[in-house]
C-alpha cells in the first residue's frame, strides 16, 4: 500500500500486469490484477531462478494470479516463497501457492504493530492486515537461502509495517524492496502498526547498502537507489517540516493540517495523508517537538512545544 504524491523524485511509468516478464537472467515478474490507487497496477511477484526458484510476495488470494505463477514456473521446482510483509495485497497468496506446491513459507514473521493500542483506538489499517500469516520458517538480519544460481539474504526494514523484509539478491546487486522504497510513490506509514521513526531508520540503513537497482511491490525499478532513498527521507524531512510551521500557524489538528499541506489530493487518498501526517505527529510527540492533548492519536489536538 502506498500513498501516492506528485514528487519529481516519482516515477509514474507503471508496468502493466498480466504478462510473465523477464528482467533479467534470474529475474522474472508478474503482477497481480489487483490494481488502484495504493496499489499502482498492482502487487508485482517475482520469480528468482530458473531450475530451482524462489517466489517473492505471491499477492493477493487471487487463484488466477496464482495458476500464472505456477504456469510461469512450469519446468522449475520451487524452493520457497518468500513474504515481505503482512499485508493482503503481498502475503496471502502465499497460502494458495503453497497449496499447489507444497514449497516452504518463508520471510517475514507474522503480523505485529509497533506499539500497543491506546484506549479508544483501533488499528487504522485493520483490514489491510493479514493476521492469519505464519510462516514456516521467519528469517532475520543477514539469514539467506539460495538455489543453484540466486541466493537472497534478508534485509530487516521496519517502518511500513513492523515485520516487512526485503531481499537482496547477491548475484546481482538488486534489493527486493517490497513495499519500503517504491519509484511511483511514498510508502504509506500508519500508526500503530507502522512507525515513522522505524522507517526513516531503515531508510538510512538502505543508504548504506550497495545494491544498484530496487524490484519494489508496486510498480517500476528504482534504478539509481542510493539517490532515490536520500531523496524520499528529504521528501519525508519536508514534510516533517511542512507539518511543524502548520501547527506553528495554528493548526490544531490533522485535518487542517491535510486541508493545508495536501492540496488537491485525490479525495480518495485523504485518509492515507492523514495516516501519514498522525506517523509524522507521533515520532515529534514523542520527540518533544510538539504536544498533544493525551496520547497522540487521529483526533488529538496539537500544540507547539
């Protein structure tokens, strides 16, 4: 899921799903018909390999993207399948996949927030959630597996969710990035499952990383990605920014600070600006940048420090 901005730092070329296509030697990818505006043209799989592979992120419980994952298989045993993070639109396909292939589920372990909920909330992006997820195996930091021509190591990237994963595949200095670092779009971060703070943390880890090109899971490459992951952490220090001189002005809450910061925003993308500004006003409470009337939640007046 993702929340999506008219930043130059985006690319809005989306690949079209419905078709198996080769990026590289050992790279294939096949998105899911599960298009829309957090989506872009959908949740893009990844086939590693060729003799031996491993599938990334089947996608949604969609029994047609699957036969054309296996399809695309055909030939090829498949070692595992790999899950970045617990979202509907990446892991529960890997259920159905699973069936048809009795191939292992590894990745990410199962669905938890960042923080316990505070009294009177609920968890904004609830139905998004895949709490039925549990892989075979949960990899962490540094774990990897590999086949006869791929091995992917695990890369922990919190922030969008607290589990999420990406993928580093060795063999050529690409990142599977899920939905952590996107060429089309910001990732979303919602509290209290993601955290601001977590994702900026991962977002300086990437900067370290020497991978020269990002498969994310949702649309097109990020093809120069130590620019790319300084730019959206500035996009991100801007809006943090933007966010600061509203409630200096006297916005009081965030949905004047939408109203203020996001003009002409697709009305149908209102609610993830607002999760997003709530992810920016939590790490600054927290801070002391700014106070809130109680615990910071959607509908918690602001105040300056």
């Amino acid at each position: 899921m993702s929340e999506r901005q008219t930043d130059p730092v985006f690319d809005a070329a989306l690949p079209a799903s419905g078709e198996t296509v080769a990026l590289s030697s050992r790279i294939r990818r096949r998105i899911a018909p599960n298009g829309g505006p957090f989506t872009a043209s959908g949740t893009c799989s990844y086939i590693v390999g060729r003799e031996e592979v491993a599938v990334i992120d089947p996608g949604p419980e969609n029994a047609d993207h699957i036969a054309a994952l296996v399809a695309a298989c055909a030939g090829a045993r498949i070692l595992a399948i790999l899950v970045t993070h617990t979202h509907r639109d990446h892991s529960p396909g890997a259920r159905l996949l699973q069936a048809r292939t009795g191939a292992p589920i590894l990745g990410c372990g199962p669905h938890r927030a960042a923080r316990a909920l505070a009294e009177g909330e609920f968890p904004h992006l609830d139905a998004s959630a895949d709490r039925v997820h549990r892989p075979d195996r949960e990899l962490h930091e540094g774990e990897t597996i590999a086949g006869p021509d791929w091995t992917l190591e695990a890369v922990e990237t919190p922030g969008h969710t607290m589990n999420h994963l990406a993928f580093a595949l060795r063999e050529e200095a690409a990142l599977f990035s899920g939905d952590h670092v996107m060429a089309w779009s910001t990732s979303i971060v919602a509290p209290p499952d993601g955290s601001m703070r977590a994702y900026l943390d991962s977002l300086d880890k990437l900067r370290t990383r020497s991978e020269t090109v990002y498969w994310p899971g949702h649309g097109g490459p990020v093809r120069d990605p130590r620019r790319f992951v300084r730019g959206i952490a500035t996009h991100r220090r801007l809006r943090e920014a933007s966010i600061r001189a509203r409630i200096e002005a006297g916005d009081r809450n965030i949905r004047a600070i939408v109203d203020a910061i996001y003009q002409g925003l697709n009305p149908a993308l209102r609610g993830a600006a607002a999760l997003s500004v709530f992810a920016h006003l939590e790490d600054l409470v927290e801070r002391g940048v700014v106070r809130s009337d109680g615990p910071p939640q959607l509908e918690s007046t602001y105040t300056p420090a």
